[in-house]
C-alpha cells in the first residue's frame, strides 16, 4: 500500500511568505489603477488604454499565487512510500580471521614457516567461504585491522598476501586485545552467523583473553581456535632468507628463546564460545577440513524475506505545475504588453482630458 507524506514538513510555513508576497502584488495592482484615475478621466481611459479587466487580474493573481503554492509544495519533497519485499539470500557468514604474526611465527619447524603456512592454508579455504564476508586481524603486542569485513575475496587476499611478521610492531601475543578488535569488527547490532577464526602460537601476555571470549559468548561468536607449536615448549629455529641457514630464534641478551603454546587457555576460550579447539602442533595445518567440520554448519543459511520501502519523488509534478502556473500568469500580461506606450505617446502629444 503507497502511504502519502512530506519529507520535510515544516517547509509548509514558506507558504506565509508567499501570501506576503501575492499580498504585495494585490496592493500594488489596486495603487496603480487610482493612479491612473487621478490623471486621466475614465473615458479617456477607455480610448486610450485598453486595460486589464477585473477577472483577468483576479486570474493573474490566482496563477501566480499558484506559482508560489506549487513551489513551496516541491520544497516540501512529497513522496509516496511503497513496501516491497522479496526473498534471497543475504551473506552466508561473517568470519573474522585473527592471525598471529609474533616473531615465533617465523619458525620453519611447518614449512616454509608457521606464518606462510597459515597463509596459504587461508588461502586454500576461501573458495569454500564464497558467499560470506572475510576480515583479517593481524596482532602481536597489540591488535590491528588489516582488512574490515568484505565480500570481495579477491581484495582479501592480496591484503593477506601482504601481511608478514613486523607487520605490527609492537612485540609480544595480546590474544585478547585481538579478540576483542575482531568482535568490534563485526559491528554493532550486527545479526547472522559469525565466526572467529583464531591462529596463533603463543602465550597471551597479560590480555585477559578469557574475559574477551566471555564478551564472544554473549555475541554468540564461536571461535575456532587453532594452536601452532609444542604445549611442553621448544626453541624457535629460523631460516635465514639470505642464506637459507638455520639458526635460533634469541632475544636481546643472546638468550635462546623458547616458546610454549598455552592449550589449556586456547581450549578454554573455544569452549565458552561453543567453538573448537584444534591442536595443530608442527603438523601441517588443512584449515580446509576445519572449516568444513566446524565452520561450514554456520553458512547453512536459508532464505531470508527482506522488506524494503521504496520510495518515489513526486516534486517534479509540483515543478511542474509551477511552471505551467508561471507561463499562463506571462501569457495573460503578454496580450497587453505595448499598451502602456499609446497613453504615453497621446499624453506627450496633446496633454489628454484631465
């Protein structure tokens, strides 16, 4: 059903200065007859000065009163609303992948190391989350959007493709401030089937990762949480880019560094989500047969009815109008234009009857 109304109703008080203004002509139309009446008699009138009856002034007026109403109408934006609805598919789901990119991820124990490996395992799964929009968090001591939510798989990637270690500065596994960046990335209010895709291989550093899987739960976010390394811990053995050597990953002081994938915390964050906990180890990672055992049930999405308002102008008709109102107000001057200069040139050549 089409519902009738004024996108900007209060214009309707523009028409107090139109009445002003077609006021104002009236006035002046009344001054200009007594004029002529104090310097011409009413029968020279007749022979000199064919003048406007009193309806067609009437009509004038009227016309151009019609200008003014149609126009503060257009400025009014009257518009007619009509609800559609139709049945489709929206986005299947909304998967936020959090990547870790500490330095440890650079260990070469899953070739060619952790990182790449994860990347191209993403890479490898994307065909089977066609349909669903993709973000990417990247994080190390702190957390950073490198790609918001998108459809386009093609963008997703190359952003993915760019994402290395150093990418984020700052030192350091800050789960929790990743997980939390990623819940913001959905959006508020968002609705649908949402899922956090979390890769890393460390120890959180203090971020309350816990209390973060806690706001996920709320969300009804699960996260599916996939942990590289060893749960005992183990040295970080790195390859040289340049000379394809092998050597220890060592802090500042020359101390080898070991690192400990924390399971347990890993484990307890995909349970309080209703998600899963996957661990990797050095394995090779086939991020394609996690997804489609404990993602692929959230993209079983039916069809969703959408109703939409559509809404159709209708100030051009009162443009319209106006303007039809303008040429007619024209037209009817127009048929006594050069009139005025008969009485101008009898008045300059004999003076007239007073």
């Amino acid at each position: 059903m089409n519902e009738f109304a004024f996108l900007f109703p209060l214009r309707i008080h523009i028409i107090w200065l139109a009445l002003l203004f077609i006021g104002l002509l009236a006035l002046l139309e009344m001054r200009r007859s007594d004029a002529l009446a104090r310097f011409v008699s009413q029968r020279m009138q007749v022979q000199l000065v064919r003048q406007m009856s009193s309806g067609r002034r009437i009509v004038r007026l009227v016309l151009i009163g019609l200008v003014c109403t149609f126009t503060v109408l257009a400025l009014m934006r009257p518009q007619t609303t009509r609800s559609e609805t139709k049945t489709g598919k929206r986005a299947k789901a909304d998967v936020m992948v959090v990547l870790d990119v500490s330095k440890s991820m650079l260990a070469a124990d899953t070739a060619p190391s952790r990182l790449e490996r994860a990347k191209a395992d993403i890479r490898d799964m994307l065909p089977s989350l066609r349909g669903s929009r993709m973000g990417l968090i990247a994080f190390a001591g702190r957390a950073s959007v490198m790609c918001p939510l998108t459809p386009d798989q093609g963008f997703f990637q190359l952003v993915l493709d760019s994402v290395e270690v150093g990418v984020v500065r700052k030192g350091g596994t800050r789960i929790g401030d990743a997980l939390r960046k990623a819940l913001e990335g959905f959006g508020e209010g968002a609705i649908g089937p949402r899922a956090i895709l979390l890769i890393t291989d460390g120890e959180d550093h203090d971020s309350y990762p816990l209390d973060a899987a806690d706001l996920a739960a709320q969300e009804g976010v699960p996260v599916v949480a996939i942990g590289f390394g060893d749960e005992d811990g183990s040295e970080i053995e790195i390859v040289d880019p340049d000379t394809g050597v092998r050597k220890k990953h060592v802090d500042r002081e020359g101390n080898v560094i070991r690192t400990k994938l924390d399971g347990a915390m890993l484990r307890s964050i995909a349970e309080r989500t209703k998600g899963v906990y996957v661990p990797a180890g050095t394995a090779v990672l086939d991020l394609d047969s996690i997804l489609k055992e404990h993602i692929t049930p959230l993209l079983d999405d039916p069809d969703i009815t959408v109703t939409k308002d559509i809404r159709h102008e209708l100030y051009p008709w009162a443009l319209l109008g106006a303007l039809l109102a303008l040429f007619g107000a024209v037209l009817v001057s127009t048929r006594l234009m050069g009139q005025g200069s008969r009485l101008e040139t009898v008045a300059n050549g004999n003076g007239g009857e007073a």
